[in-house]
C-alpha cells in the first residue's frame, strides 16, 4: 500500500510502499517512512493522481505550469494485468507515457482500483463539453472494465455502452468495480457483484455470477434515477458514495460491514441510501412525516387490526430512532456552544437551579441572573460568538430567523 500527495506547487510526493529499483536493478516495493518527492516531473506540474495496489497514474501538465491546457498521462509501477495501459504486461521502475491519450483525447480525471484503471478524456479542439469518454484498461476478471467480458486490456479502451453524449464529471475505483457520474445527476457502475449494487437475487454458482459487465444504471428511489446536482463520486474497496445537491446530500451503497455506508445500519445495502448527517436533520423530519402521512393512507386500506399494529409499532420505532439520533446531535451541539461562549466544558453545575429544582426553566430568570453575574470579559465574548455566529450565516433568512429566536428567549416567559 502507498500514499501519494500533490503540493501547491504541483510536485508529486509519495511514501509507503513504493516501486523502486532494487541493487539487483529490479523493481520492487519498498517502504518509504516519510513523503519522497518524484523527481520524473521536475518543471512541470501534476494536475492529478491515483494509485492501485502496485501501480501509480497521473495527469501532468504540457508545460511548466497548468493554465487548463492539455494533460499527458503517465503510468509506473507493477503491470501484471496490464493496468498501466501501455499494451504490453511489463512493469515500469520510472513514468511512461500512455500514447492513446496523446493524439485525439485528452485526460482530465483518473481513477485506479486493485489492478485496473479508469479515466475521463474529452475530445481535443473541440468546444462541446458533452463529448467525455470513459476508458478503461488492466484486469477484467469481474467486469470491472465494463466492456461486457472478463477479459483484461492492455490498451486503454472506451466503455461503449455509456450513453453518447454526456458529460461525465467524477470517476472512481473500488478493488473490483468502477463508478461514474454525469453532470445531468446519471450513476452507472459496473463489475464486481453488480458493481456493489449487490444483485440480491444473482445466482452465486459461477467465479463472476452477480458482476456487471457492462454499465448499470444506479437508481436511489423507484423511478428515480438521477442524483440531483451532483458534485463528486468515490469508491471505498467494496461500496460507492455520492456527493451530491450541490453538497448537501450524499448516498451509498454496496457493501455495509464496519457502517462504512453512514446509513446507520452495519448490513449490505442493494441501493443508493441517503447519508446520515446532522444538517439533515430537519429534512429527514420532513421526509419522516411524510412518510407516516403514507403509512396513515395504508393503514386504512387495511382490514386486518394485526396489520394496523404493526404498522404504528413500525411508525413509532422509526420516530423513536429520529429523536434518539437528535439528542444525539443537540447534546454534542450544545457542548460547544457552551465551551465556546464560556471557554470550558460543559458540566453538571453548570445546570441553572431553576431547573435543577423543577420541571420548568425561566429563560428570562436565568439570562438577567448571568448577566449579573458574569464579568466583563464574558459578556464581551457573549457579544463576539454571538456576531460571530452571524457574520458566519450567509442565508439572509436564516441570519434573521437566529435573530428571532434570540429576542424571543429574551423575552420568554416561563416554559
């Protein structure tokens, strides 16, 4: 396993595992225990990289520096399955160009699973930035290619059942499956066990029973197949996520072990499932009444008072899981609220007595009581989180809604 990072200044540093030249003059991994820079590049500038279990590609500039030009494609390492696209099984000490992206394509997003590759090219001299392509090249065992075979490549390759005509932003690479996504909101994955959209119903008989060897269109709900302003995508070694909604929403699927999916579950998971995330949380309360207001219109189609029961049990449990999961988010919210207003943790003494003592809290009681209270260094720093915290809100109606609810504690009554 390696580790490989890009500056600001566009040079290419890596650590781990490496491929390097042995005293015998031959390749192999060594461990790195610090960032070592790959000298290969010097006076140019690496756009982008990626890496597999032995093999590394990247996206270097034409010239000394990147102003949006064109992309050379390099590739090192091991080569095995051919996954460094340069036609032939050899393995590389130092960086070769990949040829196929030099006369007509050019590269601008690459991606690298176990022992395969991915990249998103656009046709040179040319203004319509719907014109992508997706090639891929190395080890086909599981359709990870996506060219409707198991075989391996050597050449890099164009996966030619993507739609025509669209413009695909992100590409990743799980250890044996390949996603991609489009501007218009479209997810298509392909290769191991229906491209981790696990294929509940595929017959396990054969070495690639489930795999999809060609690309496969990920839906999130019924009739729903796009993703909504969608941002980026990325591959965990056995699931996929997406960013999407202009960055607020994000969905997985494919393998669940270790709740890698976020989804609050530790199980596989056969379609895209929203995030668990605590800026959702009133969306999610939305949808849960929505959700109710459906089970509502079920439950009076049904005769039966056994299925009436479990369907509230049903409705109750979920309502149960939304507020436990919003305590959850308040109490952490308000630890550092309070830590920094006050600059310490919060603690049990630090409960006003009015509600120690009864099952009411003055609010008003309690905000004059501090203010007689506290230092002036205190209410200077009230006053600075406080604009602070507005300065920080750039929605004009959310800024005047924290405004609102401010005067209104000030003013409560008991509650």
């Amino acid at each position: 396993m390696m580790s490989l990072a890009i500056d600001n200044r566009g040079t290419l540093w890596m650590w781990g595992n490496c491929p390097q030249q042995t005293k015998e003059g031959e390749l192999a991994l060594v461990s790195s225990f610090t960032p070592t820079p790959v000298r290969d590049f010097q006076g140019r500038s690496v756009v982008k990289v990626a890496c597999g279990n032995e093999h590394v590609v990247v996206l270097v500039s034409a010239g000394e520096s990147y102003n949006g030009e064109d992309l050379v494609c390099y590739s090192w390492g091991y080569n095995t399955r051919g996954q460094l696209g340069l036609g032939d099984r050899e393995s590389r000490l130092h960086p070769e160009v990949v040829k196929t992206f030099d006369e007509e394509s050019s590269p601008y997003e690459v991606a690298c699973g176990a022992c395969h590759t991915a990249l998103l090219t656009r046709i040179k001299k040319t203004s319509d930035t719907l014109d992508s392509t997706c090639w891929t090249f190395g080890l086909g065992d599981n359709g990870q290619l996506g060219h409707g075979t198991t075989q391996s490549t050597l050449f890099p390759t164009p996966v030619k059942e993507l739609p025509q005509s669209v413009s695909l932003i992100s590409v990743d690479c799980g250890l044996f499956h390949t996603s991609v996504v489009s501007s218009g909101g479209d997810v298509w994955s392909w290769g191991m066990e229906k491209g981790l959209g696990l294929c509940p119903d595929a017959s396990r008989a054969g070495t690639d029973s489930g795999d999809a060897l060609s690309p496969r269109l990920m839906s999130w709900k019924p009739n729903q197949p796009k993703f909504p302003d969608p941002v980026k995508l990325a591959c965990g070694a056995a699931h996929t996520v997406i960013v999407a909604k202009g960055g607020y929403r994000m969905w997985s699927w494919g393998r669940g072990r270790s709740g890698v999916l976020g989804d609050g579950n530790g199980v596989d998971c056969y379609t895209p499932t929203l995030v668990l995330w605590p800026q959702m949380m009133e969306d999610s309360e939305e949808e849960e009444v929505k959700s109710n207001g459906e089970q509502d219109k079920a439950g009076e189609k049904e005769t039966e008072a056994t299925t009436e029961v479990e369907e509230k049990l049903s409705s109750a449990l979920n309502e149960l899981k939304l507020l436990q999961t919003k305590l959850s988010v308040m109490k952490k919210y308000a630890s550092i609220l309070h830590g920094s207003v006050f600059g310490k943790p919060f603690d049990e003494q630090d409960i006003p007595d009015s509600l120690q003592n009864s099952d009411s809290f003055d609010i008003g009681k309690e905000w004059k009581k501090m203010l007689g209270t506290a230092d002036h260094r205190k209410l200077i720093r009230l006053e600075m989180f406080y604009r602070d915290m507005l300065a920080g809100v750039k929605d004009e109606l959310m800024r005047r809604k924290i405004k609102e609810i401010v005067k209104e504690c000030l003013q409560s009554p008991e509650v």
